[in-house]
C-alpha cells in the first residue's frame, strides 16, 4: 500500500510544482527525489518495516513478488529521469505535468502488481493507460506525435471494452469478480468452467496480449512508439510493458486450465508465443529507422516474457524479474543514446565510435543484452524464460523456434554495432556532458554485472 499511496501523493505535488519551481532543472530533480522516496518507502513495505495498512476488503493482496517488482519499476524510472530528465524538459512548457503523469502512471502499476480481482486490474490498467495517452501527444507541434495519441487512445478505449466484455461474462457466469470461481461438477468433485467464463478468459487474454503488444494485438505499436516523443517511448517501452506482464502473470497464475481440458492452453499461448517472436524479429530485419527498428524488437521481446505465462512457475517469476531490469536497463539506455543522434536512420550512427567513444561501447552493451549474448544480463534473462517452459513440459520445437529467433535478432542489433565501428561518417549528436556519460557507463556495467552475477537481483527477491 505504500507504493500505491505515495506515487498517488507524489503525483498531486508534481502538479502544482511548476507553481513554485519556475526553473525546469528544479522541477526534475524534485520528481528524481521524488523517485528516491518512492522506491525507500516501497522497499520497507516489502520487509515490513514500515507499511501503512488499509483496509482492502480483500481487493488488494500485496505479496514479495509483486512489490519487489515495483522496486525494480521505480529504481528503473529513476534511472531515466537521470538519464533522460534534461530532454524531458525540452518535450514542452509543461514539465511538471509531464512528471505528475509519470507519477500517476506508477500508481497504476503499484495497482497491477497487487491486483486480487477484476476489478481493481481494470482500474489499475486505466490509471495507467490515460496518462499514456497524454504523454504520447506531448509533443503538440509534431503531427505524428498527435496521430500516435490518438492511435492509442483509440486501440486502447477498444482494448478496455473488451476487456470490460470478458470480466462481465466472468461475473455473470460465476457471480465473483475473479478467476478460479468456477462450478463444481458433481460427479468428479472438479471444477470446469462455463461457456460463458472460458469466453471471458479469451476476451481478457486478448485484452492483456494487446496492452503488452503481442501478436495478433501488436499493430499499433510501431505508430505509437514511434510517433511518440522518444523521451516518452523510452518510457512506455520498459517500465509499463514490464508491469503489464506483470500483471498479465497474475491473472493468469494457476488459471489457465480453465481455458478447457488438456493442451488448449498451451496450444493457445504457444501460438501467441510463435506469432510474437515471428512479427517482431523478422519486421525488425527490414526496418531502416532504428527507432522503429526499436519499437519491433520491443514486440519480438514481449515474445520471450510471454515464456514467463507459458511456464508459470517459479523459475518463471524469477526470470521474468530479471527480465525486467536486463531489458528496462538496455532499452533506456538505448532511447537515451538514440535521443542525442540527430538521425534515426542507421546511417546517422555511422562512424559513432571514433566520435563518441562512451556512447558507442555502452550502445554496444545495451544492444548485445538485448540480443542476448553471454555475460550480459540479457542472456541469463532469456535463459530463465526457457528454462521455466521447459520445466513445465514444454515441447522442445518451441523452444527451439525461440533459440532460432533469438539468433535472427542478433543481426538487426548488429546492424547499428556494425554502423558505430565498421563504417566511416561524422555522425551528428547533441551535446553530451559528462553526467550523462557517467550514468550510461553505470548502466552498461550494472547489464554486465547481472550478466554474471544474476543472484544479486534473484537474492534481493528471496532476502
């Protein structure tokens, strides 16, 4: 409860503090400490240290591994407010709302990773949805920006009806706004589920796959990211896709049974699974911008996480943790380095390596954790995904098909290593100060450190 009270708190202030603070710096090192706050008071609710305790009525169940994720969330958020603060400020006039919304948008992830019903993912899910919706149009002057908005805000108004759809079969066909309700069969003493609720289950399946850009439900991905203004893309793409699995683990654990007897769930997911790694790695391939080459590796990495659902169990918890900071530590440090490039293309990192040495090397550690490549924390993230499938019998050609795709997107990351140091040009950046080489190098050896030491992450969990 800590997590959801404060960001909520922290939110309002934002708001009124370009009242006060005039200067743009001040207001991002207010939200930076802000940030610091959020994560100290959400870790001594993780231990019980200090907890404010409210009555819930059971529609909250706060447990380790939902809270260890937030502090991950918010340690992430922090980073990128260091890391990408000063070009948040020049996205509008507005920066103290900018801030209020990323706020606001944590609140809603502190919902997602405690949800103990229906409706509370609803709520947890539009709390942090509309402020996405505002940010994706913060840049009023671009029209892509403007287009991207209110691309988003129609798929997802779509998404949440369906959504919506799903948990009103659920409720009418077992009277409980949550999963795992369904009727008694006499005759066995088991319980199968209705028409009624294994409809609903696949509406919020849909739901869920749309708002983690999974295929079939990824088409508005790459508009949206990368209409939207990097600074914010950066953000989307890691802290709030890592809470919609999240949350799409908590829906699901233990439930997926419900879907019908014997294989239709794995069947189901497999094919979601199969269908996400193909459309993203392979649309990746051909990309010309790196932006949008981001915004499709972005679908192809939601295609590992949903190994995460597909194991269900512990190893899978546990790598879809260490996914999340593998994968939120290289995107941001990546959106970062990509925001100082003057061109997206992979043209305009041509030659990046004798100009700006730092951005090249750290560039080069974020893409080879993406990519997954030993000693980066990627690699070990991928690894726990397949591990927990295979642990819960998975068919050995599907991990297979994963390994293989894996494999493919070795080469669209290697593109822009091969642009950075095999190819000459004078690529043009905007100034770089030391502060911001100081952090990407930080980041680049935190990727390098979980690489080979993944415990100091897994041990956090189970301190």
């Amino acid at each position: 409860m800590n997590a959801i009270i404060v960001s909520g708190l922290l939110g309002v202030i934002m708001m009124f503090s370009g009242i006060v603070l005039k200067n743009r710096s001040a207001i991002t090192n207010l939200a930076a400490i802000g940030l610091l706050l959020l994560l100290i008071a959400n870790i001594l609710g993780t231990y019980g240290i200090c907890t404010i305790s409210i009555n819930t009525h059971n529609m909250l169940r706060f447990e380790k591994f939902g809270m260890f994720f937030n502090s991950i969330a918010f340690a992430a958020t922090l980073l990128y407010v260091l890391l990408s603060g000063r070009d948040l400020e020049r996205t509008g006039v507005n920066t103290g709302e900018y801030y209020a919304l990323i706020f606001f948008v944590l609140c809603g992830v502190s919902i997602l990773s405690s949800f103990n019903g229906l409706l509370m993912l609803f709520l947890g899910i539009e709390i942090l949805s509309i402020p996405l919706y505002i940010l994706t149009g913060a840049d009023k002057r671009n029209l892509r920006s403007n287009e991207a908005s209110l691309k988003y805000f129609l798929m997802g108004s779509f998404s949440t009806g369906i959504m919506l759809m799903g948990i009103t079969l659920i409720y009418g066909a077992t009277g409980y706004f949550d999963l795992g309700h369904s009727p008694v069969v006499p005759s066995t003493g088991e319980q199968r589920a209705t028409f009624l609720e294994v409809a609903g289950i696949l509406l919020l399946f849909a739901s869920m796959c749309f708002k983690v850009s999974a295929a079939p439900f990824h088409f508005w991905t790459p508009d949206v990211y990368d209409g939207a203004p990097s600074v914010f893309t950066s953000f989307m793409a890691t802290v709030v896709k890592a809470s919609g699995f999240i949350a799409f683990v908590r829906l699901f654990d233990r439930h997926g049974n419900e879907l019908g007897p014997g294989p239709t769930w794995s069947l189901l997911l497999g094919f979601v699974i199969i269908a996400t790694l193909l459309v993203g790695n392979i649309t990746a391939v051909f990309q010309q911008s790196v932006k949008r080459m981001l915004a499709y590796s972005s679908i192809a990495q939601a295609g590992f996480m949903l190994f995460a659902l597909y194991g269900n169990n512990d190893l899978a918890k546990e790598g879809i943790l260490l996914y999340s900071v593998a994968y939120c530590l290289a995107t941001i440090g990546i959106f970062a380095i990509l925001i100082r490039m003057n061109d997206y293309t992979f043209d305009g990192f041509n030659g990046l390596a004798k100009t700006q040495p730092v951005l090249a090397i750290t560039n080069t550690v974020f893409l080879l954790s993406l990519a997954g490549i030993p000693l980066t924390a990627g690699f070990f993230a991928k690894y726990y995904m397949l591990a927990s499938a295979v642990k819960a019998g998975a068919s050995l050609w599907l991990v297979i098909v994963a390994v293989i795709f894996a494999a493919v997107s070795v080469y669209y990351y290697f593109r822009v290593i091969q642009a950075m140091y095999f190819k000459d040009g004078d690529p043009a950046t905007a100034p770089i100060g030391t502060g911001f080489k100081a952090m990407l190098i930080l980041m680049a050896a935190l990727i390098i450190l979980f690489g080979i030491f993944p415990s100091m992450v897994l041990g956090a969990f189970y301190f």
